[in-house]
C-alpha cells in the first residue's frame, strides 16, 4: 500500500549578505551601505533546506518546496534550492507586502500557506538582516500548528508525528509533536548539500512568469513555458486571498521611528608595544585607577 | 490595566538573571509611567517564589503554578500568557530574549496581534507623532534594537496596538535590587480558564541540560581567548592570565570551534553579552558578531600581532605583539605592583 504523500515546504528569505561587510560595502561616512551587499540564500534557510530534503529520504513519498516573499530577483533562491534537491518553488511578491514588519509578514506567508495546505513546514531559525527568529513561532500560531524551535536533528518520523531533537542553551531536548507542525531549524543542524550539476544543468531554465514575460524571446524562456516542471509558481497579494488590513505597512504594529547607522570610526587607542616598559606600565596604571585588583 | 508585565523565567526552579534585570528595567519604566510592575509566573512548585521578584520591585506576582508547566512547552505558556494579557491589559509586556522567550513571546504577539520588537538593547519611554497623519501619541515605549547584523541601531515604536511588548537578551540590562521592596502581591492566574487539552499535544521525551557553571556575565573582568592563541594548549595561558587577574575566561566563536575551549564561554552575537569593568581580548581579531557582545565593556584592552586588527578600532589599549610574548608579561607585572 502507497502511503500518502508528505508535502513539505521550506520557507526561506533572500537577504543581504550582512556577516561579511567588505570595505566596498562602506560608505565615506563609515556606515553600511545595505544595498551594496550581495544577495544571499539566508543561511539558516540552508539548515532548514537540508533538513527537509533529509526529512523526504525517511519518507519516501514526499516533496519539498520552497515558499519565499519578496521582489523579483528572490527567484534566485528557489532556483538554488532546486539545485541543491528541492522539487520547486514558489514566489511571494507584490507591493502590498512592502514594509512588512515580522506580523504582517508571517501574516502574508501563512494566507499563502492555507492554500499549498503542507503536512510539515521548515523554517529558519532567523534571518540575518532583520534578526528576530519571530517569523517562524508567528507562521505557526497563524495556521493553528504547533511549533518546535531550534531543531537540531530529526530522531524518527512517523505516520503522524515527528520527534526532534532541539538546542537549547544549555542542553538539548528531545520532543514528539503532531503533524502538521512548524520546524524551525538551528545553526548546529547539518549544513545544506551542495549544488548538484546535474540538478543545475536541469533547473537553470526554471523561472517564474514575470521572468518569462520579462524576455519572452530568450531560450529559456522558451524551454520554461515548454516544461511545466521549470515553471516557478508566483503569487500577487490577490492570489492568497489575504485580508488586505494585515499586509504590509497597514498591518504591521510595530513601526520604524528611527534607524541611525553604526559608525565605524576609530576611537583613537593608547598604543602600546610588547616591551616590559609598557606593559608594566599598563599594569600599575591598571592597578593605580582600581580597574585591576 | 495598562500596568508593565516581566514575565519571568526560571532555570531549575530559581529566577533567571535575564528576568531580574527585566524587572530593574521594568520598575523604571512603571516609575515613569506611574503605574504598577506585575510579574507573571508560570510553572510548578512556585510558593515563596514571590519574595525576590519583591525585592526587584514587583507590585504583583502573577502565578500559575502546575506541573504541565514545568519543563517549559510552546503552547500551554502561549495560552496562559494570551489569556492573562487580555484580561489584565498591560501597556508593556517585556520577555528574555532566551530560548524560552524567543519561542513563545512571537507565538504570543501573534495570537493578540500586537507588535514584538526582538533583542532590545535599550528600552525608553517618549513622545512619537506619525510621519504621516501626524497624529501624537506621549508616552510610547522606545524599543531600540540593532539589526543587520550590528550594522544599524532602529528605533521602533508600536503606536495602536498593545501592549508594546520586547524581548531583551541576557546580561544587557544592569540588575539591581528596588531601594525598598514592594508588595509582590500574589494573584493566581485562573489558567484551566485558559489551556485546552490540545495545548498538550507536544511531548517532551527527553532533556540534558547542563547545570550553569561558568559565570562569565557576572565577572567584571574578562580575559577573552581568540585563534590567534594558536592551541588549546597554549589557551591555558588566557587561563592563567584570568586566575592571576581573578578574571573569568571568554572566547571567541573560532576559538571556540577550533575546540580551545567551551561554547559556554563564546562571547558574541550567538554567545552571551557581557560587560565587564575591563575586557581583555587575546588574538581576538574583532568581528562584528564578536564585538556586539562586548563592545559594552568599560574598558577594553587588545593584544594582536596585527595593529591594523578591527578589534583595536575599539580597544582603549591596543598592544602590537605577540600573546606569547605579552601574557607572560602581564601576568609578572600584575604580580610586582599588586600589594
Ligand atoms: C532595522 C530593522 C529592524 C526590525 N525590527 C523588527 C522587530 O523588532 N520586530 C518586527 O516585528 N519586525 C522588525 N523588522 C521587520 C522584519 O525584519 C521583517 O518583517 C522581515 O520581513 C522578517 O523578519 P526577520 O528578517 O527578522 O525574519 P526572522 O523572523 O528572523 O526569520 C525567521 C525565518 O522565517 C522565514 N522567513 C522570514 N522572512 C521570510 C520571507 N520573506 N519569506 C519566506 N520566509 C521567511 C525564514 O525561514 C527565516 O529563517 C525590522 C526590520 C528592520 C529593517
Ligand atoms: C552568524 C554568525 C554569528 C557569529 N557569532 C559569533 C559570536 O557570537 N562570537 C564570535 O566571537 N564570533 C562569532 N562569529 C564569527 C566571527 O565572524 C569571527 O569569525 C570570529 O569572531 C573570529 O574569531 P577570532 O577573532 O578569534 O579569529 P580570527 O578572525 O582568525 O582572528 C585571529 C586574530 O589573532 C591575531 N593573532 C594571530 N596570532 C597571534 C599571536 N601569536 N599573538 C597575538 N595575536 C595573534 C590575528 O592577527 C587575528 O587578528 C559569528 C559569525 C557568523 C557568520
């Protein structure tokens, strides 16, 4: 007997590259300049990718999709996943999601989410540009599901549940939830596969359908409305059928008053050499202002 | 009403340090407001627990005390926390931005659809009128936070929709005891009101958690280890540095991946926050998911063969050399002058 099948959707975001701040980065002023960072596949989305594919080898029968909201260009990601193992994709885009704090946005993705109706969703802990590992605790009380944080590894999965093992900050645990439930997978959790040039030389021609109107003479764009395993699912705000109070900057509760950027500038150090003068010195000043001792 | 919630947590059934420091912030707050701190506990075998959230200025302890509390799960604290907020309607609810509050606190602002400002790193009270309407608002709580990764300070603000709840991390806010104790006045939370029997679904079949031994966000002065200690074994010498200095040990996370020491003692953006009287950082290079957790430190003090190391941008001292060369130097020159 054919067991059901476990559709599985990893939620990932396309974020600037903030951990490598380059000097090209940096403005005259010395803050960062955001939009000349790379675009990256945020990296515990890579954890949590990894784990879904790892999740769909103990099952057998099942897929993995990649869910994302934001512009265009967010494609990019879907197209990665697909290269690393994940069966597609789909995009979340339009300007009524502009401004979205993590509500509006878990708000968007859940409405989005109704609709695939997945048996498990993957999450990454955070994101590295907005910081808050809120998104996945959000997504997961919008749709009702419970939740298990911070998973490390997946201990068995059954018929109906998933036992999982979490990282805590001092420990582990391990826990049993009931499917369907929200994952949001760990830095600690293994690192995603790599591309795989077989994967790559299939999918490189998948794209979405603004991307095939975009250069409707192109090859690929050819080859991507010939094969409906290379189109990429996209979805305006009206496809979801979302509450058009809770997208966006309308249903976000929390506002940005003021962003002001971190200077990087040099405090001027005392420099000190490793002659035995200055560090003795050091030491009786360190000693003398009751900084030591 | 429009009172200030902590929630409180607990770690092998004593008050976490993260919850005391809320409730030092939190009684600030409430002071400013002139309205009441109300702590909220929820977990088993509570009684007396009320004494010492006293002690840091909670007006009200409000307790669920149950044993399907305790260890910590997802939704019965989301039901109970929602529950107790809507019928107590606080301004502010504020959470540790630990593993428990980084997991249930979203889950919460969700459920009541009010706004959660993540990691604070300062929490103020003040005016705010709408760049667009222009509508005022007085007495709005600051919550400011860095994002991109350390490279901005935001300042948000949740304008309609309460309460202005925040999460803040471990160790970034000072704690300390009220001028006098206040009532901690006990209420009972009446939760069967509010948990139903699919809370429950989540089983927790195992936990190991390692009993807190190493204090680093206690110490007041701090010898910080980097890759640039080369070994573990020559790691020991940061040891030796902080046992003469009575210092505690940090690391950096390379440090701490090349397995020269502990996670414990990881100090950064995915470490712990301290800060110190004086920091000294040992071939520590200076990232900026290093800093962010130490950049608070009174003093710092930079040991690093290359002067151009980012570390030094903010050091007070920065001493071009070897640790091999420098330590050994340290350590006889603290022992000459000391007494
Ligand atoms: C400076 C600044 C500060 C901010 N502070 C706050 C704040 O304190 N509170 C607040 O509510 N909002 C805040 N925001 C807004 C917030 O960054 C955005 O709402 C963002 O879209 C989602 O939050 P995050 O980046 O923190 O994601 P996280 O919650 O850290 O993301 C966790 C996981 O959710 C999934 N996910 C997140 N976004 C998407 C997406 N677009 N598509 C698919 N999956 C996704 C991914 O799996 C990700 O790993 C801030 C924004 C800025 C610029
Ligand atoms: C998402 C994310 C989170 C992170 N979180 C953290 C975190 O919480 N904490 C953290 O620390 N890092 C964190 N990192 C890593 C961080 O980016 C750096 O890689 C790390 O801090 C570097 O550690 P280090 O300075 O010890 O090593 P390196 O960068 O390798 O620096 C070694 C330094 O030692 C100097 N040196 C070498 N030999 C000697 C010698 N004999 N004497 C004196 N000096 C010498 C070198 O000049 C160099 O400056 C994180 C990274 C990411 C991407």
């Amino acid at each position: 007997m054919m067991k059901k099948q476990l559709n599985i959707v990893v939620l990932a975001k396309q974020v600037p590259d903030t951990r490598n701040v380059g000097k090209d980065a940096m403005t005259p002023e010395g803050t960062v300049n955001r939009s000349a960072l790379p675009a990256i596949f945020n990296p515990e989305d890579l954890n949590a990718l990894e784990m879904a594919l790892h999740i769909r080898e103990l099952a057998g029968n099942a897929t993995v999709r990649v869910l994302t909201m934001g512009p265009a260009r967010a494609a990019d990601i879907i197209r990665d996943a697909m290269f690393r193992g994940a069966d597609g994709g789909y995009l979340l885009s339009g300007r009524e999601f502009a401004g979205s704090d993590t509500l509006a946005t878990s708000y968007a993705l859940s409405c989005a989410l109704r609709k695939i109706q997945p048996d498990l969703i993957v999450a990454g802990r955070q994101a590295i540009d907005g910081d808050t590992a809120q998104v996945g605790p959000q997504v997961a009380e919008k749709l009702g599901l419970p939740q298990v944080t911070y998973a490390e590894e997946i201990v068995e999965l059954k018929e109906k549940s998933i036992v999982v093992k979490r990282r805590l900050d001092h420990g582990t645990e391990v826990v049993e939830s009931p499917l369907p439930m929200v994952l949001t997978v760990n830095a600690s959790a293994p690192e995603c596969r790599p591309k795989n040039a077989k994967r790559v030389m299939k999918y490189k021609f998948a794209l979405t359908p603004s991307e095939i109107a975009a250069a409707p003479d192109t090859e690929a764009a050819r080859r991507a409305t010939e094969k409906e395993y290379l189109q990429i699912t996209e979805w305006a705000a009206a496809d979801v059928n979302p509450d058009p109070q809770q997208l966006g900057l309308a249903g976000s509760p929390t506002k940005v008053k003021k962003i002001e950027n971190v200077v990087f500038q040099a405090k001027e150090a005392k420099k000190l050499t490793a002659a035995d003068c200055d560090i003795a010195d050091l030491m009786v000043e360190l000693i003398a202002s009751h900084t030591l001792g | 009403m429009n009172n200030v919630f902590v929630y409180i947590e607990l770690e092998n059934g004593a008050v976490a340090d993260v919850s005391l420091e809320l409730l030092t912030k939190g009684r600030e707050l409430a002071d400013t407001l002139k309205v009441k701190l109300e702590a909220v506990v929820i977990g088993e075998n509570l009684a007396g627990i009320e004494k010492e959230l006293a002690k840091y200025g909670a007006d009200t302890v409000w307790v669920a005390d149950d044993k399907i509390f305790a260890p910590f799960r997802t939704l019965p604290h989301t039901a109970v926390m929602c529950g107790l907020i809507e019928q107590e309607k606080p301004q502010i609810a504020l959470f540790g931005a630990t593993p428990v509050g980084r997991d249930f606190a979203p889950r919460v602002s969700s459920a009541l659809h009010s706004g959660l400002t993540a990691d604070c790193t300062q929490l103020v009270i003040g005016d705010h009128a709408d760049p667009k309407t222009g509508k005022g608002y007085t007495n709005l709580l600051y919550q400011i936070r860095p994002a991109f990764g350390g490279n901005i300070i935001a300042t948000i603000v949740n304008p309609d929709h309460r309460p202005q709840m925040a999460t803040v991390r471990e160790g970034v806010m000072r704690k300390e005891e009220a001028a006098k104790p206040h009532a901690g006045e006990v209420r009972k939370i009446d939760w069967q009101k509010f948990v139903k029997d699919t809370d429950l679904a989540v089983k927790i079949i195992d936990r190991q958690i390692e009993e807190r031994k190493i204090n680093i966000k206690g110490a007041s002065v701090i010898v910080a280890g980097g890759y640039g200690m080369g070994s573990k074994e020559n790691f020991q010498l940061v040891h030796e540095l902080a046992e003469v200095l009575g210092a505690e040990v940090g690391a950096s996370r390379a440090a701490v991946d090349a397995g020269f020491t502990d996670h414990a003692r990881q100090i950064g953006q995915t470490g712990v926050t301290v800060r110190p009287k004086l920091y000294i950082a040992c071939g520590i290079s200076g990232q900026i998911q290093h800093t962010a957790g130490m950049d608070q430190s009174s003093m710092i003090i930079s040991i690093n063969t290359d002067p151009e190391a980012p570390i030094n941008k903010i050091a007070d001292y920065a001493i071009t050399g070897d640790v091999n060369d420098v330590i050994p130097k340290m350590i006889k020159y603290y022992k000459q002058n000391s007494k």
